[in-house]
C-alpha cells in the first residue's frame, strides 16, 4: 500500500523553511522525512508526516500550494549494498523511478526510502516478492 507524500511549493527565500515547519509544529504534525529540490527562485519540499490532513489543511491556509502524491516505502537493513539490492529489484522488472530519498528509524538499524514511481503496486509487488517490507501509513505514524 502507498504511502501518501506531501509537496509543498515554496519560495527559496529566507525563513520559508521555518515557517512551514513552525506550522506544522503548532498542530503536532511531525515530519517523518524530507527532501527539498530547489531552482533560483522556488522549490519543492516533500514531506512524509505522521498526520497529512492536519498537515494539508494547515499548509494550505497558509497559503501554500500543497500537491499529494501516492509514494513507495520500504525498509531496508541499514547496511553497504542494501538499497543497491532493492534498487537492483527495481532494475530487474523494468520499473524507473523519478527520484528517491531516504530516512532513518530511530530504534531500529533499517533505513526507509521513499520511491516515486509510475506503478506503485507494481513496485511494491516487485519489492516484496524479493523479501523487502513495504511499510504503510499506520508505519509511517508508529516511527
């Protein structure tokens, strides 16, 4: 099952990162994973939260354009070559990815990445036929 991914547009300025997070703070959203992609003038920062209505609403009020994606988890041992072989997986049944980022479990010694992908059950299937967990939103919130 997907896990939704929020990507909120913002302006690459000064104090726009703090803003968002200051506001997702002040509602007890908390980010589970991030990554910005920037230009001259704007970027994209994606985020995997513990609570993406809250998160939506908040953001959008504040006058962000917000835009939810359908993503790809899974979880990886945290050791050389693990995403190597789940990438691998990935190659193997044609399946490209747009782009990639990953995380790290506080308790645990796995990694998380998040794929963006054309098929998402294809590529979960895919991952977990080669003994990778996917990992849900009732995951994502338990981290």
């Amino acid at each position: 099952m997907a896990i939704k991914q929020l990507t909120v547009f913002v302006e690459n300025k000064q104090g726009t990162l703090v803003s968002v997070t200051e506001a997702l703070s002040k509602h007890d959203v908390n980010i589970r994973a991030l990554s910005i992609a920037e230009t001259q003038d704007f970027g994209m920062l994606r985020l995997i939260v513990n609570d993406n209505e809250t998160a939506e609403k908040v953001l959008t009020e504040a006058g962000y354009l917000i835009k939810i994606t359908d993503v790809v988890g899974v979880k990886i041992g945290d050791a050389p070559g693990k995403l190597s072989g789940a990438l691998s997986v990935l190659d193997e049944k044609k399946i490209n990815m747009d782009y990639l980022y990953a995380f790290m479990s506080r308790t645990e010694k796995h990694a998380y990445v998040v794929i963006r992908v054309e098929d998402n059950a294809a590529t979960e299937k895919a991952l977990e036929e080669a003994g990778y967990h996917t990992i849900t939103e009732a995951d994502i919130c338990k981290l």
